[in-house]
C-alpha cells in the first residue's frame, strides 16, 4: 500500500513539474513566450497583421433572431444573455435586427391567441417583448418575422401561410406596434425559384403590412438556387441556376411585388466564392430597376462543410462582404450574429470571428 502511496506522489510531482516548467530545463523555453512571436504579425494596436486592405467590404448592420429554429440548437439564454447581445451587436455597428419568424409550427416567439388557438405550444418567455425592448434600449430597428406554419415545406403550397398570416399580422401590431423600435416587418417564406403563387402571396401578404401599420417597409430573403442549394452531407452535385436564369425568374417576380417589397437580402452562401459578382451585380440591377433596396444576407455559417451547422471561415465572409460593396449594396445583413458571430456563442469560434471581423474593420 506504502508502494501504491509512493507511486501516486511521484506522478502528481511529475506532473507539477511539467506545468510550471522545470522539467524543460533542457529545452528553450523562451519559444513559449508571446514575445519571442515576430513583431510583424502584429499590428499597431496588438491585433494582427493583415496582408489584405482593411475595410474593402460592406459592414453588417442587421442581423436575424432566431430563437424558433429548426436546424441549429438553441442556447436557452433569457433576458440577461440577450440584453448583453444587444450590446455585443450594438458594438460593431449592428443597427437592425429581424425577428426571422414569430412561429414555426407548433412553436411561437409570443403568446398569440390566434396561434395558440392553433394548437400551437405556449411560450415560456414572450421573446418578442424582449427583442422589441432591448431594440428600444439600444436604438434599433426591428423587424418583425410573419410566422411559418411548415406548410409550405411539406407540400409547396402558400395558401396556409397566407391565410394565418392575415389574423398574426393584425394581432401582432395591435398587441406590440406602440414600440418606437417596430419598424419593419419580414415576410419569413423563403424561395428560390418563381414557386407556383409567389407572387400573389408575397404581394398580399406585404400589402397586408404596409396598410395596417401606416406603410413601414417590407422585405425577403430568398436563396440562390446554386448548387449549394442542396440537402443532406454531399457537398456540390447539383447543377445551379445559370445567371441568366435566375435574372429572369427574379425579373417576373420583382415586377409584380416591388410596389410592397422594399428591399430584396439573398441568402450569399449557396453559390461558390468566383460567381458572387456575376450573382450580386444581376441582384443590384433588378433592385435599382424596381426601386427596391438591394441587400445581402451575408451568411455567417459555413456551407462548405458536411457538418450543420458552423460559425464561417473569416476570408469566406471576408470575400462575401468585398463582393457586396464591389457590386454597390445597400446594407448587408446576417443569418446570423447570436450564434455564429458572438462573443457569447455556444461556439468558441464565433468569438474569434467576432475578434478578425473587429480587426478586419478596424473596430475598437
């Protein structure tokens, strides 16, 4: 037993002279040291050097709230952990941020009685108190996401979209339009192609908005059908839309619903890094010809990996955002901060993007 005791004190001494060092008296420590790293990685401020021009591309100035997803997990944070997002946002100049649904399926951001007589779950929090609070607090625009049956997805048919939609729009600004931040709303049905009725719902639906709230703007976020645009872990099998394609699908589409959509933010992630100006300078064309805002929905997630869902390689952003600007946007925004690009994140890597966004922009 006297043996075992022995043993046990030579590994813990062992290994107490490994962290402090001692048993490197052979080695040259002074290559652990911060300051034996060249001077030149580092720039005037202590952050890095970059060895690409700074501030070449568009800020991000709005962000999505997504705390009704499907598809990345949540983070259970309450009213002290957003009011400190705010103001990780409010930080790099974020200045809007859109509620990217007020429901999907079963369930809802805030108590609805509509939607609760639905079938739908009670919330625990009502989130669209607090997000319309911490925007008044921290001087930002929301914006409010219409909510998502799923009907859509599992047959492609709008009408249920459309028909609930008429009642939560009218509910939702009776119940929270007195904020002075409410001062948008996102239609939340998400396309690509010119899907059977979109044009008809997208138009009703915005006009539904813009008459019960005295005209405050509108907007979408469809994707790209590139061939990013696909399902499951096999990465780059399909073919994407030709760009003379999607300009002549998304010409049609512009033309019957620019009149109550004022601004167009595509979804950035589903074509490759070489076709973003091809892509983006069609975007821009049609938005200036319909006297639509042409924005970017820069996607902080990476789609290049088979693994759903991560915070995005920073040079992947980086030339996303450099894109934007080339092709003259208007605002870019994200899918999105709390998740992929916080220094709070469940993901560690969302603050060290955070960290090269800040530096890349030059941000204090």
């Amino acid at each position: 037993m006297s043996d075992r005791r022995t043993f046990l004190k030579e590994v813990a001494a062992a290994g107490a002279a490994l962290a402090t060092g001692s048993l490197l008296e052979g080695c040259s420590r002074t290559h652990f040291h911060d300051t034996e790293v060249p001077d030149l990685v580092y720039d005037s401020e202590g952050g890095s050097k970059l060895i690409v021009p700074k501030e070449n591309g568009l800020r991000i100035t709005g962000t999505f709230l997504d705390e009704i997803s499907h598809d990345i997990p949540h983070q259970n944070w309450g009213a002290k952990e957003w009011d400190q997002d705010f103001r990780n946002m409010k930080a790099i100049g974020i200045d809007t941020v859109i509620m990217i649904r007020s429901g999907y399926r079963k369930f809802i951001t805030w108590p609805s009685k509509f939607l609760l007589g639905k079938g739908c779950y009670m919330p625990s929090m009502d989130l669209l108190e607090l997000f319309l609070t911490l925007a008044d607090k921290y001087d930002m625009k929301f914006y409010f996401g219409l909510y998502d049956s799923g009907y859509y997805w599992d047959t492609h048919d709008m009408s249920r979209e459309l028909e609930y939609n008429k009642y939560v729009i009218e509910e939702v600004w009776n119940a929270y339009g007195h904020h002075k931040s409410f001062q948008g709303w996102y239609i939340s049905t998400e396309i690509s192609r010119k899907t059977k009725g979109c044009i008809e719902t997208f138009h009703e639906m915005g006009k539904m908005c813009k008459d019960i709230s005295g005209g405050l703007p509108t907007f979408i976020s469809p994707w790209i059908d590139g061939k990013k645009a696909i399902m499951g872990t096999n990465l780059n099998i399909k073919q994407g839309v030709s760009v003379s394609k999607h300009e002549e699908e998304w010409n049609e589409i512009f033309d019957g619903i620019h009149d109550v959509v004022d601004a167009c933010a595509f979804q950035d992630g589903h074509i490759d890094y070489d076709e973003l100006d091809a892509f983006f300078s069609v975007n821009k064309k049609l938005a200036d010809r319909y006297g639509m805002q042409c924005w970017t929905n820069a996607e902080t997630f990476d789609r290049d990996m088979p693994i759903h869902f991560l915070p995005i390689k920073f040079d992947k952003l980086r030339l996303k955002l450099e894109a934007a600007k080339r092709c003259g946007y208007d605002k870019a925004i994200t899918f999105e901060f709390s998740h992929f690009l916080s220094p709070q994140s469940a993901y560690a890597q969302a603050g060290h993007l955070y960290d090269r966004y800040k530096e890349y922009f030059n941000i204090k």
